[in-house]
C-alpha cells in the first residue's frame, strides 16, 4: 500500500538544529528493527544553546517530522555539548533586531508559541536529555515536555525580571502545577538557580545522574548538598549549592575531573525502552490526557503573553537584553535601585534613560 506522506514539507537540515533517527533498542538492549528514536538536537554550543528564530522554525519542523514518523517511537530534546540543553531566546539576536521593535518581537513570539504547542501536542512521548544549564526559555520548553533527566551538573531556573522580561514563555503556566505556588513563585520573580538535584526533590524532573569523573569513578556534583541533613534552623537540606569552603573545595574537586555523559545516555535509552514496550495508539492517548493541565494553561494564557512580551520590548526588555549583550561579562544587570529611582521621580523611557544604565566596561586608567 502506498502511505500518504502527513507532512507540510519534508524535513530538511536547518542550521543550528539537528535531527537524527537512532535505532529503538528493546529492555535486553536488542535493536528492535524498523523502529528508531527521533533526537533533536539544539546545536548552538558557542552560544549555550541558545535558539535563534531560524532555530525555533527548525524545531518547529522537526517535532512535525518526529510526530508524523511512523517508524519513531519516542523523541529526544537535548542540545550539543556538556555546558547547556538551553538557555532560552538568543540575547545576541534580541538585543541587536528585536530590542525597541514590538511589531517584530509579536512574529516572533508567534514562532515560539508554535514550537511549545509543537512539544506539547507531539504524537510521541517527548524526553528531555539535559545535559547541561536549563535556563529561561531553555527551562519553559524543557518544562513543556513529558520527561526530564538530567544529569547533575546541569543548573535548572528563570531569568526573567532580572534580564527585563517575564516567564510567561511557559512557566507561569507550567511551575504551579509541577512545584506549587510558592516555589513556583520563588523561582519565577527571585530568578535564583537550582541544582539538579533540587529539581529532582521539587518534581520538576524525573531522574538524575553524575556525570563528573574524577579519577575514573563518576562522583556527585561536589558543589551541591547531596546529602539530607538538618540545619541549624531546623529545616531540611538537600540539593543546595554550597557555600564558603566547602565550595571552595567542591570547585577544587570540579577541575580535577572530566564530564561523562555516558550514564544520562544510558538512563535516556533505558526509558526510551520502556516506552517501546507499550501499546502505542493507547500511549498517544494516555499522552494527551496527562499533558491537559498543561496545554490548558498554556493554551489560556498564550496570546495575552505574546503581546505583553512584545510591548516589552520598547523598555525593560529592550534595556535588560541590551545591557546583557553590551555589558562585561561580570556585570551583565542594570543598576536596578538607579532605575527604581529614576521611574520613583517621574523619568520617561527614553533612549537616554535607557543608555545611561547600560552597564560598561570601567576605563583603563
């Protein structure tokens, strides 16, 4: 029989983004022939991952393709390298397009909402391999799918009101339901990072490996408590970073060791057999009806995001993803208690304003 081919277009190589199709391999590591995963790659590594717009059309495309494969059983959402999956929008392209064009930000806030409802509504169940920084935009599409495992050097949060914008790509939407308010709330406004680790006991992912060798032997992240012990407030203390010495030492212990991501590898195959060993028609709907509270929210609040985001752009977004592009790189946050000030006495947004708390390399004396 002549199969009708469901795609808009075919696949095709789109630069900064990869697809491949691996061989499905059974529980007892057999090759299960005919049958492949679908791995999608973010391939900005310079940039951390990052996507540009010509990215996020490429994923666009390439969910499309994992979706419609027949022969694909479940997809892989990584990026390349050990450094980040993704660290949200490229702050490079926002700065120097986006930054002061609302109209153009609108389009391409169209493409972004495109490629989470692409995750979300993918016919195959959707594994993060993270393997490295989840940051930003990099967290809302990490969130946006079925699975997450990590492996434990990875750093997991938001960016957003300290780099002039709102996580409202997602995890407004997806942090309640997944954390709690309260965490939700923390981790939405504070901007402060988690550990793997933390992410695991919070639920935002589902499982955690090392991926540090030292001396041969895979050990924990030596910056992270690893261990539940109580503190001296009385409350519980797992998967925190360290502090003072101890995280002197975890950094001493960090640069005498190699990464090894053998063991996310291996727990990411070890899922992707499991999903294997299910009927699929039945695991498409048992999919659909577990991501509703997700698609829900995201559904109901998309379109008020995109244009919010776009208006954005003529002042805190365009002087925040400006001073991170511009600024050196230990000081990439505007004066935040200057600009207070400034709106406190009445100050418009000008091009002056926005110019004057551009951060700036100190002159050499």
């Amino acid at each position: 029989m002549q199969l009708v081919d469901h795609d808009i277009v075919p696949w095709s190589p789109v630069p900064g983004v990869k697809y491949e199709k691996r061989p499905a391999k059974a529980p007892d590591g057999s090759v299960a022939r005919g049958l492949y995963n679908a791995w999608i790659w973010l391939d900005n590594p310079t940039q951390y991952n990052s996507y540009t717009t010509d990215m996020v059309k490429g994923v666009i495309r390439a969910f499309r393709a994992a979706s419609n494969a027949r022969d694909v059983v479940a997809v892989v959402f990584t990026g390349v390298g050990n450094k980040a999956f993704c660290t949200g929008g490229n702050t490079k392209e926002y700065a120097e397009y986006y930054a002061g064009n609302p109209q153009e930000y609108r389009q391409y806030m169209r493409l972004f909402n495109d490629m989470v409802s692409a995750i979300l509504g993918c016919d195959k169940p959707v594994i993060a391999r993270v393997n490295g920084m989840r940051i930003g935009g990099g967290q809302e599409i990490g969130m946006a799918c079925d699975f997450s495992i990590a492996q434990d050097l990875a750093r997991f949060g938001q960016a957003g009101p300290k780099h002039g914008s709102a996580a409202i790509g997602g995890a407004t939407d997806f942090l309640p339901l997944m954390i709690g308010c309260e965490r939700a709330m923390e981790s939405g406004t504070l901007c402060e990072p988690y550990s793997a680790h933390k992410a695991y006991r919070l639920g935002i992912i589902l499982d955690v490996v090392p991926a540090l060798k030292v001396d041969g032997k895979f050990v924990p992240n030596p910056l992270v408590e690893t261990e539940r012990y109580l503190d001296e407030w009385g409350r519980i203390v797992h998967g925190e970073f360290k502090t003072g010495e101890a995280a002197k030492r975890g950094r001493e212990l960090m640069a005498r060791g190699t990464v090894d991501l053998s063991l996310l590898d291996a727990k990411v195959e070890e899922l992707c057999a499991k999903l294997l060993m299910t009927f699929p028609e039945c695991l498409t709907k048992s999919l659909e009806e577990l991501r509703k509270p997700k698609i829900e929210a995201w559904n109901r609040n998309k379109e008020d995001s995109r244009a919010w985001l776009a208006l954005n752009m003529m002042n805190e977004a365009r002087l925040g993803f400006r001073a991170f592009n511009e600024g050196p790189r230990d000081r990439r946050e505007i004066d935040f208690i200057a600009l207070r000030q400034k709106l406190a006495e009445g100050a418009p947004w000008t091009p002056e304003l926005i110019e004057s708390l551009i951060p700036r390399a100190e002159a050499a004396e």
